[in-house]
C-alpha cells in the first residue's frame, strides 16, 4: 500500500511520524476527504477549495500551492488505483517542541491515503435510525479540523444505544451529525442549516442543493428545531460516504411514515447521475 508523507508517495510501512507532530499531541491540523467513483475524484475542485480554507482559517501556511497538492493526490491514487472509496488528507502545522502557541520553525506536514470502500447501500436504500445528542463541539464547526473527539464520542454513543448516526442539537436548532450534514422535508420543502460557523460545509450539501433546484423542489438554508425535525415528513444524512440516506427513526420513534420517502428517493436518483454507480464497487 503507498501512501503520501510529506513530499514523497511511499509504502506505508516506510511512514515514521514523529511525537513532536502537533497533529499528533494537539489535533492541530486539518483534513479532507474526497469521495473515489469509477477511479477518479469527485467533486475535487470542491473539496481542494475548502481544504484551503480550513488552512486558511486554522492558519496552517500550506507545504504547497493547493494545486500542487491536488497533483500529487492524483499521483497517489494512480499509483493505489482505487475504483470506488475514499481518499483522506490531512496537514498537520508541523513538528516542534510542545508549546501552545505556533512555533517559529516548523513546517507543516503533508498526509494522504486511499480506501477502497464500498457504498453503503442497504442504508442508502433502507434507511438508518438515529440518536438526537447535544451538540458538544467548538463554534468553529466550519473547519475541518483534526479534532474529532466529540464527534467520535457521540457516535459511539449511538451505537452503543443501537443506532446508526447521532444528530447533533444545540440549544434546539438541529445542526448536523458527526460526518454528515442534515436535511429535512416538511410539505414539499427541503431544509438544512445555513452554512455559517456551526456547521461543516459539506460538498454533498452543495451538490444537493444544486440538485434541488434543478429538479424544482424547494430548498430553504434556514435553521430548524428538534421540533420541527420530530415532526418532519422526512430526514435525510447528507455526506460524502452517506451520499443521501434517508433517516426512518429518531430516538425511536418514527420519521413520517417511518420510511423512506419520496424526496429522498428523488434526490438519490439526481446524485446516482452525478456519477456512474454500474462501475463503482
Ligand atoms: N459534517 C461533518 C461534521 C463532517 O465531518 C462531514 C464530512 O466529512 C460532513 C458534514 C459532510 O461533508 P461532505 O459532504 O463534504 O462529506
């Protein structure tokens, strides 16, 4: 298996990360991760752009222009030749002393990998079953930080309570999950949270609400409560491994009729055209 570290694509075997990474001690770094359909990457103007940002905003100068960077994760899925999964990126600030604030000579640290993954499409077509859990995390939701640990604790928190994916809420508005965003329909209109500082802005969110309005479907980027989430007609999770899958449960009880529903249905069949899903494993 090869990997890329910092510069080089090498055998994963060959990584040795040091102890003095600050990605490994503080989680001071950020990441993307794009969707692989039929070998190739999707959506990866989207997905450069915002790990860009997610730079910019943590203040992590980037080791290369992000163009340069977009060649060599081309370089390294050519090399891994994934047909259908994901490939992750990270960029750590670098390596130093641990110290809090930024060091003065450290540079940062380039990582990536790939996956092969299936699509998960028993719940794509049969739908998953949630857990409403207080949002716990920072208020800068919109970078794709390394720090993962309320969101790695609130999944297993579903899943020890039997199910599939937590919903974060906080202070009543329903924000997103733990790595995916949300959407609900009520009447015929979609809804999902403005993309502002609580929320990640997910690439999936931004395919499907170019979707929408092609299919003619209404779609409000407004805020909704656990209220209007309970009484939804429909929920869905909305994210570059869960694609659209409809949520049928929340906290046990019934979304709508308690399956998955026509919207849903409409909006994966627009994002299946997005790529070809007969070559994808
Ligand atoms: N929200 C969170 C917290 C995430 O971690 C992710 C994905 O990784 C998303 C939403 C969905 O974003 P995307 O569609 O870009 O995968």
């Amino acid at each position: 298996k090869t990997v890329l570290f910092k510069d080089r694509l090498i055998p994963k075997e060959e990584v040795s990360v040091s102890i003095d990474d600050r990605g490994y001690y503080f989680g001071d770094g950020v990441y993307d991760v794009f969707r692989i359909y039929n070998g190739r990457l999707y959506e990866q103007e989207a997905h450069l752009l915002r790990l860009e940002r997610s730079a910019w905003e943590a203040r992590i100068a980037l080791p290369y222009p992000i163009r340069e960077i977009g060649r060599k994760l081309e370089e390294l899925l050519n090399e891994e030749k994934v047909l259908g999964g994901t490939l992750y990126v990270q960029i750590t600030r670098g390596e130093a002393e641990r110290i809090h604030h930024f060091p003065e000579r450290a540079f940062p640290v380039l990582s990536a990998f790939c996956k092969s993954a299936e699509r998960p499409l028993e719940k794509i077509r049969g739908g998953i079953r949630a857990l409403l859990l207080p949002d716990l995390r920072w208020l800068r939701c919109d970078i794709k930080s390394l720090n993962m640990m309320p969101n790695v604790m609130a999944k297993q928190q579903a899943i020890d309570s039997g199910y599939d994916e937590a919903i974060f809420e906080r202070n009543g508005i329903v924000t997103e999950c733990t790595s995916s965003n949300l959407l609900i329909a009520k009447e015929g209109t979609l809804y999902t949270h403005p993309a502002n500082e609580f929320i990640l802005h997910g690439i999936t969110r931004g395919v499907v609400i170019r979707l929408a309005a092609e299919l003619g479907v209404p779609l409000l980027e407004q805020a909704f409560t656990v209220e209007q989430l309970m009484k939804a007609d429909e929920v869905m999770v909305i994210g570059t491994m869960a694609e659209v899958t409809p949520v049928v449960q929340i906290d046990g009880k019934p979304v709508g009729a308690g399956q998955v529903g026509p919207l849903a249905q409409k909006l994966q069949a627009a994002f299946e055209a997005t790529f070809d899903p007969d070559r994808t494993g």
